[in-house]
C-alpha cells in the first residue's frame, strides 16, 4: 500500500496517496510500533505530501495537516537518532526530508540548521563526491538562492548550482561549462531518467532559451518531456512544465500546430493539477492568449486572457507587473473586438479591478 502511494505521489496524485498513507500509517503503528524504520520513512512521506499540497494550496486545513505530520516527522527523527545514532543513513535522510519540507515553506532558517548537520555528516562519512553530499549541498545552495544570499552560494560545492549562480550573476559562458560538466557527471552516477539529471538538463535547454539557441533548446526540451512522460506521467507537475517550455519554443521557431497542442495540453492538466489561479496555470493562460490573438482568435485570446488576469487581480494584486501586464494585453483584444464597454472603462478597472468582473466580456 506503501508502495502504491509513492507512485502516486511521483506523479502528481496527491489525494490518491493521501488516501493511502493514512491508514497505512494507523496500522503499521498498531503492528510494528512506533521505533519502527517503516514508520519513520511512512510519517516523513506523509509530511512531504502535506508540504508539495500546500504549494498549490495555502487552505487552513492543508497548514493543519502539515503540522501534525511535522509533529511525526520531528518525533520519526528523534527515536531514529535514539536508536540508530546521527550518522546512520536512516536519521540522515529522515532530517534531510525534514529540511526540505521546511524549505518549501520559506522557514529557511530551521531548514538551513538541519541541512548543515547532514552535510557535515556526509561529508566525513560519504566524502564530497557522493550522490547523497552533492544532493545535500544542492539543497543548501538552493535555500541560500531563495533567500538572496547568491555570493554565499558560491561557496557550496555544488556545481549545479553554482551554475545556476553564475548565470544569474552574468558569467554566462563559465557558467555553461559547469552546467555541461555536471549534467554529465549526473547521468553517469545518478543515470538519465534521475530527477536531478533531468532538472541539470532543463536548466542547460532555459539558458539556451534566454540566449536565442532555439534549435538547442528544442532537443534538451524534447527529451526532457520524453523521461519525464515515461518515468512520471502526463500530468504531473514537472511533465506539464516541460510541455510549457517545449511549446513556447516551438512556437517561436513557427511549428505553430504543435505549438498549439502542447500548450493546451498543459493548461488542461494544471487546471486540474494545480488549479486555475496557480501562477503556472495564469501563465499558461496568458501565453495562449497570445498566441491565439497572434493567429486571429480573437475572441479565445478575449476569453484566456481575461481569465488570467481575473486571476492575477485576486492573487497578485492589480500593482503587480505581470497583472498590469495582463491588463495592457486585454485592453488591446478589447480594442480589437470593438468591445466598447471595456475600453471606457479600462481606467476604473485599473482603480477598482471590478469592470473585467461586471462588465462585458462575452464576445
């Protein structure tokens, strides 16, 4: 049963799993008691489903949930520590799992203070070239990123992301050649279908984005979306991100059809994914909506793009640049259709956020 929520939750079925590790969890408890390596690794999985939830949902009831499988997770890790000590595999990757919860949260602190213990760990038991210590590493420079500390990350001795940081801070071409170096080194210790492999090539297909390598770009994007079909599934989160970047490409190098197809089949599988005010799912909107006004659908632009910034209105507020953005996009489709009521009253929209709602957008 165990085994079975895992796999839902790979790919992106997270009341599936839900619905299996709860009472996989009771009874496991009941049989196996509570000093149990099962029960330890069960109650930091539930954790982590609680946790990747709250990214597409900010409920009350999510936020109570992930607390008391914190409270298992904290206790999961203190008997391990008890019973195994701080070095063995087992409290490494239960504090490790911890951390990472605690991250995705933006409680980056107590993340960082547990994330430091395990590498210094690994680090003396495992070495720095191990897959595990470069895992770790890559965590910590990750939360050090999110929280601005870039020359801080630098010191980490990751080379992904210390790529990453060095493309950020302009140093593009030694930046490439890290990012090659390590997507290599990653496929042959961790293998081609691994998720960090797959997350180093898609980085190297972004960067050659941003640098108008399209062609390039392309060929890492499709194989990216290749593995990541098979090894997860159509509509996880990673699969759908690969289906936007694939389609945008495509769609500025003119294979407008299958354009088309990969980015609708992305907004239909993060509408029920993520839902429908997710920034992933306004952007997809938006982007559609362009790429419709762009081939004269101008009435599908009209109803996307009011739907992303209906959206964008209640999430990021009407100050927001992506909002404002949105906005100027839907005044011009307005303009296009002749839908007079709206362009009048594009100006109170922008002081109220209220005409979109209660005015004229049928046509």
């Amino acid at each position: 049963m165990v085994k079975l929520a895992s796999c839902y939750l790979r790919s992106g079925k997270y009341d599936a799993a839900e619905k299996l590790l709860v009472p996989a969890l009771k009874t496991m408890r009941e049989i196996l008691g509570e000093e149990n390596m099962d029960v330890f690794f069960t109650e930091n999985q539930l954790a982590a489903l609680y946790q990747t939830q709250l990214k597409f949902s900010k409920s009350d009831i999510l936020y109570k949930k992930f607390s008391e499988a914190e409270t298992m997770s904290k206790q999961a890790l203190e008997m391990s520590l008890k019973v195994y000590g701080k070095g063995h595999p087992i409290s490494l990757r239960l504090k490790f799992h911890l951390a990472r919860s605690l991250t995705g949260l933006g409680r980056l602190d107590e993340s960082k203070a547990l994330l430091d213990e395990v590498l210094m760990v690994e680090r003396e038991v495992l070495g720095d070239e191990h897959p595990n210590t470069l895992t770790t590493m890559c965590s910590i420079a990750d939360m050090k990123r999110k929280k601005g500390e870039l020359l801080a990350a630098k010191d980490i001795q990751s080379r992904y992301s210390l790529g990453e940081v060095m493309w950020e801070q302009g140093d593009k071409a030694a930046a490439k050649k890290i990012l090659q170096e390590t997507w290599q080194q990653r496929k042959e210790f961790l293998g081609e279908d691994h998720p960090d492999t797959l997350f180093c090539l898609a980085s190297i297909a972004n960067n050659n984005y941003k640098e108008g390598d399209l062609a390039e770009a392309r060929k890492m994007y499709e194989e990216v979306l290749k593995t990541r079909r098979r090894v997860l599934s159509e509509e996880h989160e990673y699969t759908l991100l690969s289906k936007q970047d694939l389609g945008e490409v495509l769609w500025r190098q003119g294979d407008n059809a299958r354009a088309f197809d990969l980015l609708e089949e992305a907004l239909e599988g993060r509408r029920k994914v993520l839902g429908e005010e997710h920034e992933d799912t306004l952007h997809n909107k938006q982007y559609l909506g362009v790429m419709f006004f762009n081939q004269g659908h101008w009435t599908k632009a009209s109803t996307l793009l009011v739907e992303a910034l209906k959206g964008r209105r209640r999430v990021l507020g009407m100050d927001h640049p992506s909002t404002l953005s949105n906005l100027r996009q839907v005044t011009y489709v307005k303009y296009v259709l002749e839908d007079e009521n709206y362009i009048i009253g594009w100006r109170r929209f922008l002081a109220d956020a209220s005409f979109v709602e209660n005015g004229n957008d049928d046509k």
